[in-house]
C-alpha cells in the first residue's frame, strides 16, 4: 500500500495483486470494473488490512449510537494489553439496550466482528450483526479474565447497510477494549481507528486497463491499482 | 474479414496470456482533492498478447504470412478470443513491425499484441 498526502485531502493507493483465481472470481472482478467504466465512477473499497469500524478506540463517540441513551460509557479502564484504553459499559434502563454502529456497506458480505470482553462476575454477553432487515446474534460467556468475543458469518440480506454492536440486558455491566469488523472470516489482530476506518466511499480503479493473464486451465492472475480520496 | 490462423492443435494461445480489457477515462483534478472525470473512448477494448513458443517452421510462417496478409496493423481480422470462447471482430495486430525467432529445427518462437478497434 502506497499513501501519499495532499495539503487538505489525503490521496491513498493500493495495489492488489491476485494469483490463482478461478474463472468466476476473474468475472467478477471484470464486471465490476465494467460496472465502473474502469476509473470513471466511485465505489466503496474495504481496505483488507484495516478495521471497518470508526472510532474503536473511543466507544463514547456519538458513531457508537444507543437511541434510548440508557446506557453509559466511561473511559480509562485497564485493557488486555496493558493500557487503560477499555470502556465500561453499562445498561441503566430497564430494557435490554444495544449499543451500536451503523456503516454504509453491503449487508450480505462475509464480515467478522470482534471485541474484547471482561467482567467482574461472570456474566453472558450478547454481539449482534444486523443488515437492513435481518439480524444475528452470538452469546459468549465473559468472566474476569478478557476474551475476545467474535460473530462471524454472512447475512441472507440485500440491503446495503450494516451494524454491529454489544447487547445488554436491563443493568449489565461490561468491560470493553477493541471492537473490530473485517470483511473475513475470522479476526485478525487489533487495530484501533478514531475519525478514520477501513473503509473508504470514493475509490476509484487507477488503471484504465484491467490486466489478467491466463496462466493455467481455469487459472488466472492480476495486479491493479486502486485509489481513494478523502 | 479474415480469421486469426490456429495451431496445429487449433488453439490460437498458449499460457501464459495476459489480456486487458479497458476504456480511456480523462481526469482532471482539483486542488481540494476533488476531481471531474469523462471518458474519451467509445466503449471498453480488448487487447491479448499472444506469445508463442516451439511452433513448427509451418506454424510460424502461418503466423507471419497472416501478418503479412493483413499489412501488418493496418487490416483488421476476427480474433476467437480463447477465454471468453466469441470470436471478436475488428482486431488489429498491435504493431507495425513482427518478430519471430528461429532458434532450432521447428523450435520457432513470436510474442505480439492483438487488440480490439473500433472497425
């Protein structure tokens, strides 16, 4: 990944490279690049190396959205790694609460959400993935010692939004340090974002040729390069 | 229009064959970042190349009596595009000029661009 800044905007490449691909993957990435009339028209690029999430490292932040303002969020407690950079969390109201964020990206991508969870008592928490109109939700025992809580899978949901968050029941009480999404299936190490995330609504192709080379029956290899302004 | 000639065994490529497929896009960009975009081509354009190697002395004439047929890139041919299995009109060679190598008895090799126009 190349990045280089302008005065006032930022301008990022990436140059992916791909080997062995099989004859519908190399279709999809020509109809897309179609679909774009190569680098004329934007979309939506996931950067494979980031976390999706904005502000994993600030679970206070307005993106982190409870409607009913039921449940509370302070800073400073001690992390797994160390630091005292996990939030306590926790539910005032007398309904089960959902703290969550919303991003604006497909909601039937295979997509990986992780958080690291920890309690004083040992207790059951609750992680929800929701698309526009279905939703999912995976329960892990959490306890004083921290554990990586992940919910992963792809949703059966053709609408083009999605959220994830934390489920808590009327009073509960966590501790929590590094929320994460991937568009994989399963999490890879932490990586914490404030105002900027992994994902990036005004890409473009960077190359006006989509080259690929037929290297073996069924097998196919590319390179090209993909650009995003802010 | 004339056919692009196949090998003895009737492929026209052999791996590996790096193709691209693209349409020229002008953009103009802004100071704040921002940027105005159009295309200045019609429509998207193919374009393999084709490298041949160990052709027979028989096969690498047929490979430069077509090239010669066609004036070099000045006439255009239909090309049996081996991926996607259609035969694509209006296909040029993508050079003036083509090399082939005799390097032993029927061991004959060439490396060329054949590329999608417009007509």
């Amino acid at each position: 990944m190349f990045l280089s800044v302008d005065s006032g905007y930022s301008r990022r490449l990436w140059t992916l490279s791909y080997i062995d691909l099989s004859l519908p993957d190399i279709q999809a990435l020509e109809s897309h690049f179609a679909g774009c009339g190569g680098p004329l028209r934007a979309f939506t690029f996931i950067d494979p190396t980031d976390n999706m999430l904005l502000w994993s490292s600030d679970l206070s932040q307005p993106v982190w959205q409870n409607p009913s303002a039921s449940i509370t969020v302070h800073g400073g407690a001690a992390d797994p790694f160390g630091g005292l950079n996990a939030f306590t969390i926790t539910n005032n109201g007398e309904s089960t609460e959902a703290l969550t964020q919303t991003l604006n990206v497909p909601s039937n991508f295979h997509y990986c959400f992780s958080i690291y969870l920890a309690n004083l008592e040992e207790t059951s928490a609750t992680l929800i993935r929701s698309g526009s109109s279905t939703t999912q939700t995976v329960s892990g025992r959490v306890s004083q010692s921290w554990a990586r809580l992940i919910s992963a899978g792809r949703l059966n949901d053709s609408g083009t939004e999605f959220a994830v968050g934390l489920r808590l029941s009327p009073g509960q009480q966590l501790t929590a340090f590094g929320p994460q999404l991937e568009a994989q299936p399963a999490p890879s190490p932490y990586r914490a974002t404030a105002q900027d995330s992994g994902v990036y609504p005004n890409s473009h192709w960077a190359v006006e040729q989509l080259p690929i080379a037929a290297t073996a029956p069924d097998l196919f290899s590319t390179t090209f390069t993909i650009e995003t302004t802010d | 229009m004339a056919t692009f000639p196949g090998l003895t065994s009737g492929a026209v490529a052999q791996y590996p064959m790096p193709q691209t497929n693209g349409q020229a896009v002008q953009i103009i960009r802004f100071l704040d970042g921002s940027d105005q975009r159009y295309f200045t081509q019609g429509r998207m354009f193919r374009q393999w190349q084709i490298r041949l190697d160990l052709l027979t002395d028989q096969e690498l004439e047929q490979v430069e009596n077509f090239f010669a047929m066609q004036q070099g890139d000045y006439t255009s041919f239909s090309f049996p595009d081996p991926i996607s299995g259609t035969t694509v009109p209006n296909c040029r060679f993508g050079a003036s000029t083509l090399l082939t190598e005799y390097t032993g008895i029927d061991r004959g090799s060439t490396s060329f661009w054949v590329i999608e126009t417009n007509g």
